[in-house]
C-alpha cells in the first residue's frame, strides 16, 4: 500500500510568514539609517541585522509595568521603531523577519533554549534560520547586547568573528538523537579566554502563533523572568552595557567589567541615555520605583 499523503495544513496559512506588507519599510530603515539598494543576498541581510541590533533597544519596561506586549507587527513598529521604548526578542525577531521577507530573503523561526546562569529553562527563546545564496544561517537581533551583530552559519562548529566578539555553534547529542547537523545545538559567546553558553536550539521550525503562546507566558506568568526583574541590553562597539534592576553594569571582550549601583531616578535617565529607550514621565516613575523594589527583593 502507497503511504498515504496528508495535505500541508500550513500551505496557505499566513502562520508561515511574517506579515510583511503590514511593515512600513522607509521608516524602519529610516530609524536604522539604512539607505541604498537592499536585495536577497548575504550583504543586505547583514546590513539590515547590524543596524537592527545597534539602533533598537532590547529592554522589558513594559511587561514590568503589567502590559501585555503585543506581537501584531503594526505594534511592534510603533512601539521599537516609532516610540522607541524598547522589546525583547519576539517584538525584535518578528520585525527582522518581516523586513527580511520584503528583501526576498524567507526566514524559518526558531525556538531556543536560554544557557546563560546554567539552568534549565523553558524553549521561549525566539530566533530565525535564513537560506541566503545557498548558505544556512542564523539570525538573532533579539538577544540583547551579548547577541550576534550579524548573521553566522548555523553548522556546527562554526565560529563567527563580529567586531570584538566571536561566537561559535557547537554541536550538542541528547538522547535519541544521531545527527549532530539536525539535533541540539549550542550557539556560544567568548569572553577572555573562556566561552559563555548563550542558548540551544534546534532546526524545528516555531510560527507566528506559537510565539504569541509564548509571549502570554513571558507577559503573566509570575514565574516569568521579564516579570521578576528589570533589564536592557545594548552593546557599543567593545562594550556590552546591561541594566539589572539597578545595577547597571559594562562587560569587556577580554572579560574584565565595572558595575555600579543607581538611584531610582538615575534608572530611566540609564535607559534613555545609555540604552536609548525614551519613556514617558509616570513611565519612567513606575520603572524606577519597580527597580528599586525588586532589587530590594519584594515582589
């Protein structure tokens, strides 16, 4: 008996894109200061992933305040693009990709598993593999500043110089698995003369309603990392800056750093000066005074 063949349930499902003609692409590239011709090629994927990754804040401010963050690609620009407040890696990936897709370039999302601290955490991680000019890739402009600048071959044992920093892919077999190039994988950060984790993950593609899933969890689940503290990332050139509660701190590529304590007014002019993320005036009050509170250790 032939084996029976069971019709795509995605093959006309918006699921699989990104919802690309919903983005306003001038003003997206207007904010990355992008102008020129941008095609289905290697260069403009990596023009479009540096310029994302310095010009657009990684910050939580608004799922610390108790918002629900929406993943509609019209709010997702207004808010990072327009408003500048700042999101973290949906909001950043679904954008990348959106805008990847009005180049020509496809992107296949990604679910990864968070390394950093060592402990076992949920899939809630968002990334993105890229096929550009028969090359397999991946993409990632929602990590913060201890993320790809750009994108890198996602093989194992790939290594990537960008800047200061260099990243590698290892290949990592869990039970059951015989393929190092189709199991686990784990993208790593070097830092000195050590190497940091980042996150796993494997080529098993997610879709736009598995993120918004996801995002529900990440926005009210008391458990929810984005609830329990106040963070943004951004690296400048040899510095990766990170803003915890009220410890803002600078890490070095040969692995020395400086940290030191803010008040709670000093934590939105961080935000706004250090992390570019603009808040309005009772915004940028209920962020200092959550800082400060959690770094107290009330809830």
């Amino acid at each position: 008996m032939p084996p029976r063949t069971r019709p795509d349930p995605f093959a006309d499902d918006a699921a699989r894109g990104w919802d690309s003609s919903a983005l306003d692409l001038d003003a997206y590239l207007d904010a990355l200061g992008i102008s020129g011709p941008l095609g289905p090629d290697a260069a403009s994927a990596a023009a479009l992933h540096r310029a994302h990754a310095a010009a657009l804040p990684f910050a939580n401010t608004d799922v610390l305040l108790g918002r629900t963050v929406s993943l509609d690609l019209a709010d997702i620009q207004e808010k990072l693009v327009r408003r500048s407040r700042g999101g973290y890696c949906y909001e950043h990936n679904l954008l990348l990709a959106a805008a990847l897709e009005r180049i020509g370039i496809r992107a296949t999302g990604h679910l990864g598993r968070i390394r950093v601290g060592g402990r076992f955490t949920p899939a809630t991680h968002m990334l993105l593999g890229l096929d550009v000019q028969g090359e397999r890739l991946i993409a990632d402009v929602g990590f913060g500043g201890g993320g790809l600048r750009e994108p890198m071959p996602r093989a194992a044992g790939s290594e990537s110089v960008q800047g200061e920093w260099t990243y590698r892919i290892d290949a990592e077999e869990s039970p059951g698995e015989h393929s190092q190039e189709n199991g686990t994988r784990v993208l790593s950060s070097r830092t000195g003369d050590g190497w940091t984790d980042l996150y796993s993950f494997t080529d098993q593609p997610a879709y736009r309603n598995d993120y918004e899933i996801f995002n529900h969890y990440l926005c009210t689940h008391p458990r929810s990392p984005f609830k329990a503290r106040l963070f943004a990332l951004r690296a400048v050139g040899k510095v990766r800056h990170r803003l915890m509660n009220t410890e803002l701190s600078a890490e070095y590529p040969d692995g020395t750093g400086e940290a030191r304590e803010l008040s709670r007014d000093e934590v939105p002019e961080a935000l706004r000066d250090v992390f570019g993320v603009r808040l309005d005036t009772d915004d940028a009050h209920a962020v200092g005074d959550a800082a400060v509170r959690l770094a107290q250790g009330s809830p």
